[in-house]
C-alpha cells in the first residue's frame, strides 16, 4: 500500500513535467530539452530559497518563475536568432547545470527539517482525518501523513489541469495552439506566432520547474543531477497518455498527459515488484515506451480485421 | 456542451488501466494486510533467527566502488554464519542513477517489510532518511552521513539509521605525501562541483593539505570530455604534485588525468585501489569491499539486539597504500625505504 502510495504522488508530480512536454512536443511540435534543465532549475530555486528561510508557498512560486524563464531563454534562441529546435534546448540545458549549480551554491541541498509545501499537506492530515495517524484500508495501515499528501497534490494538479485547460481555451491559448498546427495560417490572422512560440515554451518549462520543487520538496532534497533523462519521461508520459485516450480533443489530450505519468510510475513499481533483475531497469522502461508507441497503430490493424 | 460531457467517458479506459494496476500491485502486496509485526529473536549463542530474514541492499548508480561495496556485503553476509537460503534472503535492487525510480525502490522496500536495509550512496541515504522510520538501515559508501542528513553528528542520528562513512583517508595521504615529497609546497586535484561528495572531499583534503604545510590548487571539471584539459591546466599551475581526490567524475576518468600529469612530468597521487595501478605514484585507498564487510558488522549488532540508534557511524576499518614502483622511476622520485614496508601491495 506504500508502494502505491508512493507511486501515486511521484506519477501525480511528474505529471506536471508530462503537461510541459505536452505543450512544448505536442502544441507546438518543439522537441524542447530544456526539460532536463529546468526540472533542476525549479528544485534547485525552490530548495536554496526554502533553506534561506522563504516561504515554502513562495518558493514554490519563484520556481516556476525560474522554469518559466529559462523556457522563454530557449523560445528567444529560437525564434530571434533562428537556431535549430533541437540545438536551443540542448543549449540551454547545458547552460542550466551551471547556472543550478550557482543557484544552490553546491551539488546538493538535503531539506529534512525545513517546512515545506509537502510537510505543511502532512500537516493538514489532521484536518482531513482528525489526529488518527495510522489509517487501516481494507487491512493495509497506512500513514494519514502519506493519504493527505497524495489527496492534497492530487487536487493541486487536477486544479493546474483546469487553470491550462481553460487558458488554452483563451483567445490568447487559441492562437499558440494554432501557431503549432498551422503557423502560416495563424500569421495571416495577425498573430506574431514568434511571440507565441517564446510564450509557450516559457508556460512549458514553468510547469516543469513546478514539477521538480514538488518533487524535491516531496524527496527531501535536491540534486544537480536530478533532471537527467527526465525529457525521457515526460515523453513517455504524454505518448503512454495519448495512446490510451486516441483522441485529440484538448481536454482530453491533458487529461491523457496526467494519466499517461500516473501509469508509468505504476508501471516502474510493478517491475520493481515482480523482482526483475535490477540492471534491467532501463531496458523494461524503454519496452514500456515501445508498446505504447505500438499498442495504437496494433489495435486499429485489429479491428479492421 | 454536450460533446464535453460525453467525452468523460473516452477516459474510462486509462482510469480502468489505473485501477487495474493499482489492483494488482495491492494484490501483491497482501501478505502487509493486518501484518502483526514479526519481532525478530535470535539465539545469541548459535545465532540462529526465528525466521527466514530478507535483507534488501538498495544501490544507486553502477560504479566500481559501489560493486565494491556490494560484493563485500554479500561476503559479510556469507561469512556472518548465517546461510543464504536457509537463514536469510538478500534483495539487491538498483535505481541506475534514475531518481524517481529510486524513490520508488524505496516505498517499495518500506512497505515489504524487511529485516534490514542495506544502502550504499547519498542519495540513496537522502531518501531512506525521509521515508523510512522504522526498518534498520545500516548505510556504506556515504562520504558524509551528516551532510546526507541522517543525524547531527556521528553518535547523535536518527533512531533507525546507522553506518559506514567512506571519506577518503586525506589525513594520510597528506603526511604519505610529506614522507615521499618532503619538498612539496603545492599539491593539485580537480573536483566535480556537480557532486556533493566532490566537494566535500575537497574541503576535507584542504583542511588535511594545511596542516602538513601544503597549499591545495583546485580545477573544477564537470563532464568526463573535460577531463583531459582541466588537467592540463591544472599540471601548469606550478603545482608540485597531483593529489586526486575521489569523486564519480574523476574515477572514472583518471586514465586523462595520469596522461595529462605523465606529459608535464607532474607526479601523480589517488585515493583510489586502482589508480595506483593506472600509473599513479601511490594510491592511499579506503578498502571498498571492506566498506560492505564493516556495514554487515555492524547489521549483525542490530540483528543481535542493539538499537541502531546506540550504535555510531564508523568510518572504513581498513586502508590500503599501494605504490607503483614503475611509475615513481617514471617521475624520479624515490620512494623511502620505510614508506615501501608499509604498504600494502607494490607493483613492479
């Protein structure tokens, strides 16, 4: 029941990093790496300035500011100064392992007995289910502490999923979802799709720098290496989540990003469960990817059949 | 309108997926279901436990030193008197360096109920500290166990957790350096301002450096491609002698380092086993199969009765000096008589 628990909040968390690299890959067909870096970027913010004694709430805040910049970095490399996709993010990226390692002034920042935005949804336990520490589910005792985090990040995402479903619904989210599909047409109408373009990466990677301050708050720390092969991830998240909805209605497509990074962490605990071998880990990851790449294209053969 | 409603219904098949899953892994986890908590006894005088323990060892990332570290706790285990099998079940599991996926590992050994948990690595120490209260832990291969967080000092720790610092013997290696280098002012490293551990054994090599009059010039490095020219430039900083400290980075590319060092003339020094073997004058190496041994030591105490928290973090018990006799005549300097009794291995 741990174990689910556990694989429940990470996979709610990391679904922020999914709905970044939804908008990046998915609305604007932008292979944008920048991920690696900004995941890092956001725990690294929301870390050192928890530690220098900010606000949690605000520190969580500033992170996203920070992704957001970093991903409008990227956008400005591309768009004004014409740089292939792919080679702007790896830039940035690059760039971000310095400046996190800057921001956090070392390699890694432990938060054990700070308050944090996690400790204080521990702490709300008492309100959700009175001053009972250990739940009993159907047999399994299980932490209130743990119940409230996964109940209180479960409602955080759900209202972060209305908030980009509804702006994407805006005349403003229109056009940058336009700008991705068909940029010419969206520049007949007299939309700068340059501004849109720079806009969306900023709004792609701020989610992602919001995703990785939940995740050091929730882990306890933050580490300069923590954003390797995150992009991976995220991917995998949006494509398991697209193959599972086939359907591309926006709504939908957000709704499939979330359940496609909730799934995958799943996924990894069942592996981890079944006692596969441990250097197998990676290659079981990437079959994962694979049959849900696969997985759509097999169905739709069937059913012609 | 409409449309938005029944498209609710087009999401049934994730959210079934979801549930199915989640039913499953609730499904193997029903023998936790109204668990009495077994409370382990064990027969001191034969040592025999009351049941089939399951150790868990939890690794972060595949590197040398912490197969090293692995190996040696499998053959602590093997020579304890417990019998693999019969007496106990040892669960390795590797995160290969994949944090979220070590987060999982670890709910994962929370909610199986070991006996114990062996870790090796700070970030898996990072992550056990904050998640399991309960289980034994007993940790190697951790340069610094307050830094990681898991207590205030070497005795004061949390209730649960106890283990094995790794930190470099730096205090050694600087006064190994005085006896064979007298002369020396100025002694190098490159760093990895990308690993905690880096910068830490830094600091404590400084500290160490100082008191044995020598100044530490520093490099920082932070991708094996860089390597090569970091050390370089570091060999032209009119340093007398390279004195490597240990990270990840570094360890593994060592073999630029020592070609760097061998084309300036610059004498070469590790903290490593193997460095000595890849041209380095001496190498002042903390035992990394012993780490594991040490760390089952210590889980055969907790296994016998004593609280973790009454038993104190311990540093290595063994150290190696290993010289290279061939390298030192690359670099003409001779090495003491004295020096060469003391160490452990010499190669010719």
């Amino acid at each position: 029941m741990t174990l689910l628990i556990g694989s429940l909040t990470i996979g709610l968390i990391l679904s922020l990093l999914a709905l970044g690299v939804f908008i990046s890959f998915r609305i604007f067909n932008f292979p944008d790496i920048t991920a690696d870096g900004s995941i890092t970027l956001g725990a690294a913010v929301a870390a050192s300035m928890i530690v220098a004694g900010f606000g949690p709430l605000l520190a969580t805040v500033c992170s996203f500011i920070a992704g957001f910049i970093a991903g409008a970095v990227t956008g400005i490399l591309h768009t004004k100064f014409k740089i292939n996709s792919l080679l702007s993010g790896i830039l940035v990226m690059t760039a971000l392992y310095s400046v996190n390692l800057r921001v956090m002034g070392k390699s890694n920042i432990p938060l054990l007995s700070q308050k944090t935005v996690i400790t204080s949804f521990e702490s709300f336990s008492q309100y959700i289910f009175s001053s009972t520490d250990i739940i009993n589910i159907a047999g399994w005792s299980v932490p209130a502490k743990d119940l409230s985090v996964l109940i209180l990040t479960a409602i955080i995402i759900i209202i972060f999923a209305i908030i980009l479903y509804l702006f994407l619904k805006t005349n403003l989210g229109t056009a940058m979802r336009a700008t991705g599909n068909n940029a010419q047409m969206i520049r007949a109408l007299g939309v700068n799709t340059q501004t849109m373009i720079i806009l969306g990466l900023a709004l792609s990677n701020g989610l992602i720098g919001l995703s990785g301050a939940l995740f050091a708050q929730y882990q306890g720390f933050a580490d300069v290496q923590m954003g390797i092969g995150m992009i991976v991830l995220g991917l995998a998240s949006v494509i398991i989540g697209e193959a599972l909805i086939n359907e591309k209605t926006l709504g939908l497509l957000i709704t499939g990003a979330i359940m496609g990074a909730v799934l995958f962490r799943l996924l990894v605990a069942i592996a981890l469960r079944w006692g596969m071998n441990p250097n197998d880990l990676k290659l079981i990851t990437a079959g994962f990817v694979f049959i849900a790449l696969m997985l759509p294209m097999a169905l739709k053969r069937f059913k012609r059949n | 309108m409409k449309n938005t409603f029944f498209s609710i219904f087009k999401i049934y098949k994730g959210l079934l997926l979801i549930v199915i899953i989640s039913l499953i892994l609730l499904y193997t986890d029903r023998y936790n279901r109204n668990k009495k908590e077994n409370i382990l006894t064990l027969d001191q005088g034969t040592f025999k436990p009351s049941h089939k323990l399951k150790f868990c060892l939890i690794q972060y990332n595949d590197a040398p030193i912490s197969e090293e570290c692995r190996d040696g706790i499998v053959k602590g285990l093997a020579e304890s008197g417990l019998k693999e099998g019969t007496d106990y079940n040892l669960n390795i599991i590797n995160a290969q360096g994949d944090l979220a996926t070590l987060n999982n590992i670890i709910d994962e050994a929370q909610s199986s109920h070991y006996d114990l948990i062996f870790s090796t690595s700070t970030p898996t120490l990072q992550t056990i500290v904050k998640k399991i209260k309960d289980t034994p832990v007993v940790f190697s291969l951790v340069a610094d166990p307050v830094v990681a967080g898991a207590g205030t000092s070497f005795t004061n720790h949390q209730s649960n957790i106890t283990g094995i610092s790794t930190l470099g013997d730096y205090e050694g290696m600087a006064k190994l350096l005085k006896e064979i280098m007298p002369g020396a002012k100025t002694i190098g490293t490159l760093y990895t301002p990308g690993e905690a551990n880096s910068v830490k054994n830094k600091e404590v090599m400084e500290m160490y450096a100082k008191k044995a009059g020598l100044d530490l010039v520093t490099v920082p490095v932070n991708s094996s491609a860089e390597t090569m020219d970091a050390a370089l430039m570091l060999c032209t900083k009119k340093i007398d002698a390279v004195c490597q400290i240990i990270d990840n980075l570094t360890s593994a590319s060592f073999s630029s380092i020592q070609k760097a060092s061998a084309s300036t003339s610059i004498p070469l020094f590790g903290l490593v086993g193997d460095q000595a073997e890849k041209g380095a004058i001496a190498a002042v190496s903390r035992d990394y199969i012993q780490s594991g041994m040490d760390a089952v030591r210590l889980a055969m105490r907790i296994l016998k009765g004593e609280k973790p928290a009454a038993i104190p973090f311990e540093y290595v018990s063994k150290t190696n000096l290993i010289i290279n006799r061939k390298a030192a005549a690359f670099y003409k300097i001779k090495i003491p008589d004295k020096v060469i009794k003391k160490a452990d291995k010499v190669i010719k």
